[in-house]
C-alpha cells in the first residue's frame, strides 16, 4: 500500500501522509509520490479543495527521512541532484517549482519539523492540535531552510518572529504558532481532522474560479509595486467578470438559494 494516500470526499481530496513510524517524514521515493498527488489534484476539476495532514497523532511531517537522504547525496550524481531536486517540486512536493492555485489546508496533528514545517507553510490554511509543534532546526546542523522557509515564513508570521524562528531552531507550540499569525486555528487533537474536513467542504461550496484567481493574485502580488499589483487585482477582477460561476452567484443571490458553482 502506498505511503501518500489520496481520498476523495465529494469536491474535497484528502491527502495522508502514511509513515507514522517514521514520524511521518519523507525519503526521496515518497516524495515523488507526493509531487504526483498534487499534480493530479491539480489537474482534477472535480477536486476544489485539499487537505493536507499525517497519520498517527504525533507528527504531520518531521521533514526529511535523513539516513535515506544522507545516503542519496552521498550516492547521486551532483547534476542529477541538482536538476530533479533543485529545479524540482522541492520538498513535499509543492514547495517549489510547483503552482497550484486550489486552496490546501493543512492540518497539523504534532510535530512539523524542518521540511515539514516547510510544507505547511506551502498550505495557505494551518489548523492544528494543542500537541503541534514546529521549527526550522536547520541551523543546529550548520545549513539553513531551502524549500520556503526563508521566504513564505516572513511573509506569513512577519521578519521578526521568522528570524527568531530560523536563527534559534528552536521548536515552538501551538499557542506561540498561533499568537503570531502562522496557524489560523487550534482544535482538539480527536476533531483536528473532522474539523479541517468540514471547513475544506465549506470552502468547496464556494465559487473555486474565485478562489483560484484570488489565490493568485495574492501569490503573485508579493513584491510587485503597488500600482503593479493593483493593476493585476483589476484585471483579474474583470476577468471573473465574464464567467459562469459570477452569473450563477449573482442569480442565486436574487433567488435566495445556495449557489451551485461549476467552475466555469
């Protein structure tokens, strides 16, 4: 049975990270796996929501399997290294070189270590267990963070709290996670799931052509001078303008009645 399992729930797919004794973290053959699942929940219109999460209830994702990545880079060609995992989909298969403009909830049920930090904040919804913990403990092994954390952290918890979280390496709770802006809720560890599964259902019951051209505007706004970046918000705003999900919006709104969006 594979180790990234993918389910599907009405307009919701599940995806599991199935290595509870390892903690849940990834070798490289895992990894692939999981970049495959995000491309076909990508390329899926019938799937308008993911939710991210790891089996067991100690750990979402504790990085990198490290014994089978230490043998990799010992083993591997430098180019061939370099080319599948540099200009690849990076860690956890959607923190580099990868847009998917669905919306992903990741739901972390313990310990997001490292990549697997790296990877929830590839999420743009965090929900989480009293139990989660998280770090960026890279600098403790003299490297640093390469699949997002230098740059979504700061953007998401601000430069100060990401430079305390990235200079010290130190692992810091659900509490402190949520003081500073990185998760958006905490729920207790038996309903974290059921909970992230209903507020993904919510999510799918919304225009999804809204929510992807919405998510990349935010996403491609970063950095953009303001008048760019409004300029793109206009533009996309006029865009959602001649589809078919804005007409059964509006007419739903008229009609008192919950929209029946198609993604058109």
């Amino acid at each position: 049975m594979s180790d990234i399992r993918y389910e599907i729930h009405g307009r919701v797919r599940l995806i599991t990270i199935d290595r509870a004794a390892k903690m849940n973290s990834l070798d490289f053959e895992a990894n692939d796996r999981l970049a495959e699942v995000w491309r076909k929940f990508d390329a899926d219109d019938e799937a308008y929501v993911a939710v991210v999460t790891g089996a067991g209830d100690k750990a979402f994702c504790a990085g990198a399997d490290l014994k089978t990545y230490t043998m990799n880079f010992a083993q591997r060609p430098a180019p061939e290294f370099r080319k599948k995992y540099t200009n690849g989909p990076g860690f956890g298969g959607i923190t580099r070189n990868m847009e998917v403009f669905k919306p992903i909830v990741a739901a972390v049920n313990g310990f997001a270590i490292s990549g697997g930090f790296e990877l929830s904040l590839a999420c743009d919804l965090r929900f989480c267990s009293p139990n989660a913990e998280f770090a960026l403990q890279d600098a403790k092994w003299g490297f640093h963070a390469c699949d997002g954390g230098l740059i979504r952290l700061p953007q998401i918890v601000g430069l100060g709290n990401a430079m305390e979280i990235i200079l010290s390496g130190e692992r810091i709770d659900a509490e402190h996670a949520l003081r500073i802006g990185l998760v958006n809720r905490i729920w207790p560890q038996a309903e974290l799931l059921a909970r992230s599964m209903d507020y993904a259902q919510m999510l799918a019951k919304r225009s999804p052509l809204s929510h992807r051209f919405a998510k990349e505007v935010m996403k491609r706004a970063i950095g953009m001078p303001m008048d760019e970046a409004l300029r793109l918000e206009s533009r996309s705003f006029y865009d959602v303008g001649f589809t078919e999900d804005l007409a059964e919006g509006t007419t739903s709104f008229r009609e008192r009645r919950d929209a029946d969006f198609k993604g058109r």
